[in-house]
C-alpha cells in the first residue's frame, strides 16, 4: 500500500521520496514528529497530504524498524 503512498521521479525533488501526488518529502513527516510535533500540526501545514497518507509511511517505517519489512521505501 506504501508504494502508492509515496512516489520518486528526478524530476520532483530530485527523485527524493515524496507523498504521491505532492512535492511534500517523506522526510518532513519524519522531522515534524521528531521536533514533538503531532500528526495533525504536519497535517495543517501540508494540506496536500492525506491523513492516510501519513500514517500508512508512518506504519510502513514501523514494520522496517520491527523488521516486518526488507526493503526501503520505493
């Protein structure tokens, strides 16, 4: 499901990981939680993200950490 949540093309970003359809990096998220942000601040900052945009990376980051998961995003 994460592999249409996310999307690279060199053309966007320079083929960073971004939330399909937004020139919004995964990355972000990530940062935003990490300075003690919740999900709905990110949200209301990057109204071109889905809520279930974000919690599907964010499940997705969290079967990787469990080991649930091999591979990197796409």
């Amino acid at each position: 499901m994460t592999d249409l949540m996310i999307s690279r093309s060199p053309e966007i970003l320079g083929g960073a990981p971004v939330f399909a359809g937004t020139r919004v990096p995964v990355r972000i998220l990530m940062e935003h939680l990490e300075a003690g942000d919740c999900l709905d601040e990110f949200l209301e900052d990057y109204p071109t993200v889905s809520r279930s945009q974000a919690i599907a990376v964010l499940e997705q980051a969290k079967a990787m950490l469990a080991g649930g998961e091999n591979e990197a995003f796409a």
